[in-house]
C-alpha cells in the first residue's frame, strides 16, 4: 500500500516536472520502508509549502485586484470627459504561487531520505 501511494506521487512529480519550462527530474524512490516513510514526510511538507505559497498568492491577487478596482474607479470618478472616462482601464492582476523553493527543498529531502534524483534535461 505504501510503495502504491510512493509510485503515485511521483507519477504525479513526473508529471508535473514534464508540464513546466525549466529541467526534469526523475525520481526514484528509496526501497527500505524506513526510506519511504521518509519521503512521504517530505511530500507532506511539499504539500504544506505548496499551500502557503498559494495562500500567500491568493493574498496578493485579492489585494492587487482591489488596488486596480480603486484606482479604475478614481480614474472614472475624476475624468472631465467621455474621452478621458474611456481611457480609464482597469489594471490586470496575475499573481501566481511561486513553489520553486518547495521544489528545491523536496528533491533535497527526497535525496537525503536515500531516494535518487535525475536530471533529464
């Protein structure tokens, strides 16, 4: 049961590591049970990592939005004309949860549990 949620996870990180721009690794997970007990502790401080940085992006777009909703609102609010109105555009807000440190932090703890990680490109 524990070697299936190990292989899964990292299916899911194989995954994932194929979605994005930057390097691929390749995961291969520690065989003794006291190993992947380890790397399951990783994967949940990854996962409390992830969340946070999400939380603190959520933050971040909800304020930015408010801040382009106000100043939208001022532009409207003091223009003279219809021109001028219609030059007030509201600011796009694109924040996104920065995880890279998580990633860094779980290969470092992948390895130091005794798994081994490759780098495919």
């Amino acid at each position: 049961m524990l070697v299936r949620k190990i292989m899964m996870l990292f299916t899911f990180i194989t995954l994932l590591g194929l979605a994005g721009c930057g390097p691929e690794y390749t995961y291969t997970p520690p065989l003794s049970p006291i190993g992947q007990a380890c790397v399951m502790r990783c994967q949940d401080t990854q996962g409390e990592c992830t969340h946070k940085a999400q939380k603190r992006a959520d933050r971040k777009q909800a304020k930015c939005e408010k801040q382009a909703e106000h100043e939208h609102y001022a532009c409207l609010l003091y223009a003279k004309t219809d021109a001028d109105r219609a030059k007030c555009q509201k600011s796009g807000c694109y924040e996104y949860a920065d995880t890279e440190r998580c990633d860094n932090d779980f290969r470092a703890c992948f390895q130091q549990c005794g798994g081994i990680v490759g780098v495919v490109k």
